[in-house]
C-alpha cells in the first residue's frame, strides 16, 4: 500500500484524480468560452457542426497540455 518513500499509494491516486478533473473542468469551461464567442460573432448557428468541431480542437489541445504537465508533476521524485 506504501510507496518506496513511504507515500500512501491512495495519495498518489487521490491526486490523480484531482489532477484529471482539473483538467476536464478547465476543457470545458475554455471550449465553452470559446464556443461561446463564435457563436455570438455568427462564426457558425447552435445546431452546426462548428460547435463540435470547437470542443474536439480544445480537447486535443487540453489532452496535449495534460499529458505534457503530468509527466512533470508526477515523477518518480515525487
């Protein structure tokens, strides 16, 4: 249940957890924004593929980025 440095292995998958949902919470709230600000500026209608288009770009960019920072926050030093 302990890690090699004496870290609960539940505390590691806590903060993983938190860690994941940040992220998720953050992706929406950033596609929404921008989703938002193209559908008032008539980019593309509430019922286009534009709208999905929008939260697909974000996601790879957020799942780039998440994938980036985990490797430095949750090294073997940690």
């Amino acid at each position: 249940m302990y890690t090699q440095r004496g870290e609960c292995a539940m505390n590691i998958k806590i903060k993983a957890f938190i860690y994941v949902s940040a992220w998720i919470a953050a992706w929406i709230a950033f596609s929404s924004i921008i989703n938002a600000g193209l559908l008032e500026v008539n980019v593309y209608s509430p019922d286009d593929k534009g709208m999905l288009i929008t939260f697909l770009f974000t996601a790879v960019i957020f799942l780039g980025g998440a994938i980036s920072l985990y490797k430095e926050i949750f090294t073997s030093d940690s």
